[in-house]
C-alpha cells in the first residue's frame, strides 16, 4: 500500500539515518548503531531514536538519569550507558517522536533510527540495511518458513548493505559472489563487516578480564542469534554451559537462583560469568546479588573488511551534510 501511494510515508528535511534489517533479529543493528554514534557524536549533535522494545512504559520519552531498561528498553539503555552525552529517544509512533524529539533537543543535527526500516510512515533520509552472511535475504523465506519479516523487493528501498558477520578471511571472490547474488540496484552500496569481540569488562566494576583455555564459562545469553558467540568461546574456554532465554528476556528473581545454582555446579578455580551488552542492561538490578561474582560483560563491534570503513564513513557524513542547517533549524521552528 505503501508502494502503490495509498498509503504516504513522511519526509523530513532533515538527515535520519535508519539502520534495519528485513530479517528477525540477529543481524548486528546494536553495534551498527554504536558504531555511528561513536563516529558522529564527535560532529554532530547525535540523536537515537527506537521503539524501546519490551519496555515497561509507552509514548515518548528521553533517557536520564534516573532511566532503566524498564522504562526505555534494553537496547536504548545500553546506547545511553555506553555514551551519557548522547540523547537517547523512545516512541512508538517515530511520526510523532522526530519532531517530539526536535522540538525538546532542538540541538540535534541528526537522529538515527533503530530497527525502523519496516515501519513506512517515516521516510528516512539514509537506509542502512544489514543481512547476516551465513543467512542472507536471497537464501532466505518468510515466517514461518524462514526468517524474513519483510518481502525481498523491499530491499530496493535500501541506500546501503551492509554483509555482516562474515568470515575473516573472506576473500575478493566469494565478495564479487555474493555482490553479483544481491544484485544491487543502480546507487546502492554493498559492505562486508565480521563481528570482533573486545575486552570483558566487569558487570558492576568495570574492572576487565582475560579469560583463556583453562577457563570454564557460565554463558548467560538472551539475544536473538548467539551462536558467533558461541563459536567464539568454543575457540577461547576451556568449556561453556549456556542458559539460554529469549531474546530481550526481562530477567526475573527465579532466573537469579537458577544463575547461581548453575555457576556453583561448574568445578572450576578459574571460571566466570559470561553476558552480552544487551543482557547485562537488563542484569543491572541485580548488582546486591551478583557484585561479588565474576560476571562480565563482553563487548562487540563490527570491523569491516576490503579496508570500506572509510568509504562507509564518509558515504553516511555526505548525506549528513548535503542538508542546510539555517533551512533545517527554520522548518522546525
């Protein structure tokens, strides 16, 4: 409906990235995220706006101090710990969010939209869109049969794609390959990033971690796709048990017992508590019960291959700055 012009999509005269998938989760919008945040703030008064999945609350609203994954949702918790300076926006309705957003923060110079490719009434100004290398949109079905939440076609609304997760050897070959099965349309853009995992970092302490193959892990793992997790420490531990939930599981006092009662199983000296970023947002309420156990925390972040970082980079700060900042500021007013 969307496509036919019954139903009307909503653009702004100013630079909304979105960065999105078609696919049920797994796809590494997180850390995309994070890693434009990191770049831009440093430019541009940064904005994130999401839906603040799974959160406790409804309408909009902008993080503070005072803020939980509760009220906010785990992923915009994490955006708001991870950068205190940032402005981190929740709204169902992204319509009426942007100019809530600009009309509070009106500072901003650009929001970037998380996991909001699939909601059409916001026409964003730059479409990053992501598909998993071992389980790319062309291999891929419609629930339920597969993992695709949106048709195929709609890729062609994408301004870049981004391959993630792919191997670290993949070679110019197997690229060209998978570029030739994308078939991308005439001015979009395909990159290829891996995931690399950084130092654990203490859940509470900050105070880091190095763990090797005579550690034994306790896996607590509640995010869409954790198996490069998982082969990841396959290569690092000694052994992991997992206790695994569903995605964005809000963490409950049962979940505490059944935590502890599995780490005292492990017959370790040498053995910790494993959690990702997304996890842990949602662990914090915990910290009276858990500050004394080696729980941490490990960061991911995507690399990209073929050296395209820097292509990437200035694709995303061309269309920032192809805007009119004195039109941009009186259309708001």
């Amino acid at each position: 409906m969307f496509d036919k012009n019954i139903l009307e999509s909503a653009s702004f005269n100013f630079p909304i990235i979105c960065v999105g998938n078609i696919a049920v989760g797994g796809t590494g919008k997180t850390p995309m995220a994070e890693l434009l945040v990191e770049v831009l703030q440093s430019q541009y008064n940064t904005a994130t706006l999401s839906r603040g999945y799974k959160r406790m609350t409804k309408g909009f609203a902008i993080a503070t101090e005072e803020s939980t994954a509760l009220d906010i949702g785990d992923e915009p918790m994490q955006f708001h710990q991870k950068f205190p300076h940032l402005t981190v926006a929740v709204g169902e309705e992204r319509l009426v969010a942007i100019p809530q957003l600009l009309h509070q923060k009106p500072e901003t110079e650009v929001i970037i939209l998380d996991d909001a490719f699939q909601h059409r009434t916001v026409n964003a100004g730059l479409n990053i869109i992501l598909t998993e290398y071992k389980n790319l949109y062309t291999r891929d079905f419609m629930l339920p049969a597969g993992d695709l939440r949106d048709v195929k076609a709609s890729m062609k609304r994408a301004h870049i794609i981004v391959v993630t997760k792919c191997k670290t050897d993949l070679t110019e070959e197997e690229k060209n390959s998978i570029i030739k099965e994308i078939n991308p349309a005439p001015g979009q853009q395909v990159f290829f990033s891996e995931i690399i995992y950084g130092q654990p970092y203490h859940l509470f302490n900050n105070s880091v971690a190095s763990f090797d193959i005579t550690s034994d892990v306790l896996l607590l793992c509640g995010i869409a796709n954790p198996k490069p997790l998982k082969d990841y420490l396959n290569k690092h531990v000694n052994s992991y048990d997992m206790l695994r939930y569903t995605d964005h599981h809000i963490f409950s006092s049962d979940d505490l017992d059944e935590i502890k009662k599995q780490f005292e199983k492990i017959q370790s000296e040498n053995k910790f508590i494993i959690t990702t970023e997304k996890d842990a947002v949602r662990l914090h309420k915990f910290e009276k019960d858990l500050a004394n156990y080696p729980i941490y925390v490990i960061p991911i972040k995507h690399q990209f291959l073929f050296n395209q970082k820097d292509s990437f980079l200035n694709t995303v700060i061309q269309f920032i700055n192809s805007f009119n900042k004195e039109t941009i500021l009186e259309e708001i007013v």
